[in-house]
C-alpha cells in the first residue's frame, strides 16, 4: 500500500508541476505546442495518481502508468544528451540518473497490478528429477511449511531452457531473451495454496541472474551452463550432468500432477515472504529414460540431500508462462 501511494504522489507531483511551472518542462520540449503538452502531459499524470489510489481502476492506472515511464525513456535521453537546464539549473548529472531510473519506474509501476503480468517466457526443454528426502531435515531449513506427499518429502531438480522474455508493451529484448536455468526446488503449502519453494537457480546470463535477484527476489547464482539436444538430450553445469533419451507422451500420474501443476512460488525479500502468481497452460508430460546422471548439485543444500534414488523422471518441450507481480503474505 506504501509504495503505490509513493508512485501516486510522485505522479500527482509531477502533474501539477506541469499545470502550474510549465516553463520548467519547456526546454525539454521540442516541439512548438509547449503549454498544449504541459496540459496534457499533467492531466495525465493526475489522472494515473488518482486511478492506482482507486480499487476500480487500479489496474488500468498501473498498466498506464507503466506505458507512460516507457514513453518517457526516449525524451529523457534527449534531455541528457542535449545538456538541456531544468529552469535555470544545469542538472546534467541528476538527468543522466534520472534516465537510467526510468526502467525502476515501468517496473515499480507494473507491480502495483493485481490480476496483470509483469514478465512472460517460454520454458522449453524440461526435465523434471524428483526424489525424496528426510521430511524433518527438509523442514527444518525451509521457511515455509512442507507439502508432503503420501506423507513424502520430496525435492526436484529441474534444468531447462528459458526463451522469449519479455515485458509488458515490448518485444523480446536482444541478449535477454533466451538463457539456460538449472533450479533446486521443493513443494510447499501457506494457507491452503500449493506452490513451489527455490533453494537455488542457476543460469548462465548474468543479466538475467541480475534483475531476478533484483526485482524478484529470487536466489539465483550466475554459473556455466551447457545444454544440447540431438540424439540424446545433454544439460551440464560444474556440479550436475545429465544424459538422457526422450521417448513418447506420457499421462500424467497423481504424483506429475502434485509436483508440476502448480501455480505459485514463494521467496523471501529480507525479513518478508512473499507470494508470486505463475500463469500457464497443464504440462504435456513424455517420457525420460535416463543414461547417465552426476550431481554435485544436490548437496549444496546439505550432504544429506543428495539425490540418490530417483522417485520420477520426465521431459516437456516447451510451455508459455507469465509471471503477476509479487505481493507480500499476510
């Protein structure tokens, strides 16, 4: 609630600057109708400020207000490299942060939604190892509460591939839109919502590894990664390898259904947990017949964790996700 009323009185500030000190915004403006695009420019943003304090349009405000930080991307770049003065000042430093501050805002903005997404990706090539462990141990250093099966604690490593990120009203951004990811997760339940706890991701982007850490507060670590696919699938990073063949489809048993069918994670921000919506279709499971596993992986959780028998194996060739913005647990 704090930061949408922030953003709101950021916007609501910004909009009556523009009514009532045009000529502050005038020399950023290259164009003839000045006081026409101060005008406009500060109904909006009154607009935007008073839609996200507004249950009803909340959303909308958010999505536009998000849009609107993007548009001004471009004019804040004009401003900085023109050496453009805000009044009678010479900010020119102040404009360079302000500019690369922009993304914060579109970010801080797309978060304020409650139903809309805030990232999409593909992941594709998937495979699904899962084993079981020692429930109390396991507990013990999870923060949230188990989701055991048939009375089974169980912990799943997944590599993968991740494709096709992207952010609301953009397209996929060159060198950020394809990774390799290899994660260490278990099962949990917090009030009654099945969902998925990370002990650890790796990937091989460390952009990627940077905004996730950032922005989702996820624990994601920037290591080596290799993966290939042609007569047998091939995924290897410094602590796990595996060689495996895809066969055919599979029905998903009650066990795929319990590990994979699950639409929520949870991740701590310091000392606050918090809950994030995953969207995707169910996953068309096929089978995986093993040839060869290393894993060193296992153990960065404990030596006691280490994947010895596996409980269940299978593969996905891709699936469509996106991501709504986190919120804090009550």
């Amino acid at each position: 609630m704090l930061s949408r009323f922030l953003l709101a009185g950021i916007l609501f500030l910004a909009g009556v600057l523009h009514l009532v000190r045009p000529d502050l915004f005038n020399q950023a403006i290259p164009f003839e109708e000045k006081l026409a695009i101060n005008i406009a420019a500060g109904v909006l943003e009154i607009l935007l400020a008073l839609g996200l304090l507004t249950r009803k349009w909340r959303d909308l405000a958010a999505k536009g207000s998000a849009l609107w930080f993007l548009a001004l991307i471009p004019i804040h770049v004009y401003i900085s490299l023109k050496d453009i003065k805000v009044g009678e000042i010479d900010l020119t430093l102040l404009m360079w942060i302000r500019t690369f501050f922009q993304p914060v805002l579109f970010f801080w903005a797309l978060s304020l939604q409650e139903k809309g997404w805030i990232i999409s990706q593909r992941w594709s090539e998937v495979v699904f190892l899962h084993y079981k462990v020692d429930a109390k141990k396991l507990q013990e250093i999870t923060p949230f509460p188990l989701d055991l099966y048939q009375g089974d604690a169980i912990v799943s490593i997944v590599p993968f591939v991740m494709g096709r990120i992207r952010f609301p009203f953009l397209f996929p951004i060159p060198g950020l839109a394809k990774l390799l990811e290899l994660n260490l997760r278990t099962y949990v339940k917090v009030n009654g919502r099945p969902a998925v706890y990370f002990f650890t991701l790796d990937s091989n982007h460390l952009p990627g590894v940077l905004i996730a850490r950032w922005f989702f507060s996820l624990p994601y670590r920037w290591v080596k990664l290799g993966f290939k696919h042609k007569d047998f699938y091939q995924f290897r990073s410094p602590q796990f390898e595996i060689k495996a063949r895809v066969r055919g489809e599979k029905p998903s048993s009650e066990l795929d259904l319990f590990l994979t069918e699950r639409y929520a994670l949870y991740t701590m921000r310091g000392s606050q947990n918090l809950v994030g919506i995953v969207e995707h279709e169910p996953w068309r499971l096929r089978e995986l017949e093993i040839e060869e596993i290393k894993d060193n992986f296992s153990i960065l959780i404990g030596d006691e964790f280490k994947m010895r028998d596996l409980l269940g194996a299978s593969y996905a060739h891709s699936l469509d996700v996106r991501f709504r913005p986190f919120r804090r647990l009550k």
